[in-house]
C-alpha cells in the first residue's frame, strides 16, 4: 500500500500558513514536531550543519512544511519514523543519484527524471522550487548547499513516505475477546 499523494493545494495551503506565523508559533511548531519525530528531525539537523546558517534555516523550514503537508492528509497518525528507515531512504537517493552526474542542468529533466518513479513529486517540487527557483526576497545559498540540502530533504520525504505507506500496510489483527467477555 502506498500512503496517499500530497496535493499541490495542501502544499500551497501549508506554505501561506508558515508564512503568516510568528516566530514564536513557528518555533512552538517545530517543539511539537521534533518531539514526535526526533530521528527525523535529528537527521536534518546533523546533515544540514555543516552548511550555512541560512541553509539551515531553509531545511528547517521545509522540513516541517514536508511535515505539517503530511499532517494535514494524514491527521495526527504519523509513527515515528525510524533511524533505519533514514538511512535506507539516504542511501537509496543517492544510488539513484549516480546517474545524475555529469549531465548538464538542461538535460536532467529529460535524461533522468522520467527513469525515477518519485512517490510525492509534489513535495519534491516543491523542495526543488525552494532552492532552484528565483526568489529575489531571499538570497542564494552558498555554491554545494542546495544541492546537498536536495539530497537531504528528497531523503526526508521518502523516508516519511515510506514509513507512513509501510504502516498503513500491515493489517490490524484483531484483539480476541477475553473468556467470558462478550
């Protein structure tokens, strides 16, 4: 079973929100959720800390706008998500991103992208505008962090994925009746 695509209206929804928060929510937010995703989080943080303070700021942010866009099509049923399940997401992204190498930027879409099956390509859109496309209200990252910061945030969205579509797989068996109970 597959967990459900991220509508590009929930990811559009989830960014107007961030945008109207205070510091003081945002940083409540992101308590709530390293709370409940520590290994995630954790993952993150410890990838983007070699990178620029502002390229930290930016993974933080899309890290729990990925977030929040899953909670809002999934509610609150998000489990943990396990160091593992990270690391197999990591070392499967950058397998797969060997072939990349070498190909120049006009090519990419049309040379390696449609041998990829991308499970939220929205969300993956959506990490790639933040840090590829023009925004002249922020400046550009230094030269390696958004590509570095792309390979971490395509390993956050599907190692979320992946747990939340292997959770939602396993069939829930159902509890025997204690004797003499009806």
């Amino acid at each position: 079973m597959k967990s459900p695509p991220i509508p590009s209206e929930v990811v559009n929804e989830v960014w107007d929100e961030m945008h109207r928060h205070s510091p003081q929510t945002f940083s409540a937010e992101v308590e709530r959720i390293v709370e409940s995703q520590p290994e995630l989080f954790g993952f993150l943080g410890e990838a983007a800390a070699g990178l620029s303070e502002q390229a930290e700021r930016v993974a933080l942010f899309m890290g729990v706008a990925v977030y929040r866009a899953f909670e809002k099509v999934l509610g609150n049923r998000i489990p943990e998500v396990p160091g593992d399940a990270i690391v197999a997401a990591f070392r499967n992204n950058v397998a797969s991103m060997k072939p990349a190498a070498g190909v120049d930027e006009d090519s990419l879409e049309e040379q390696v992208f449609p041998k990829r099956k991308i499970d939220q390509p929205v969300l993956v859109l959506f990490v790639g505008r933040c840090l590829f496309g023009p925004d002249e209200d922020e400046p550009e990252l230094p030269e390696g962090n958004a590509e570095l910061l792309f390979l971490v945030m395509k390993t956050f969205i599907d190692a979320l994925d992946r747990h939340v579509a292997s959770r939602r797989a396993k069939p829930r068996r159902k509890r025997k009746k204690a004797p003499g109970r009806v």
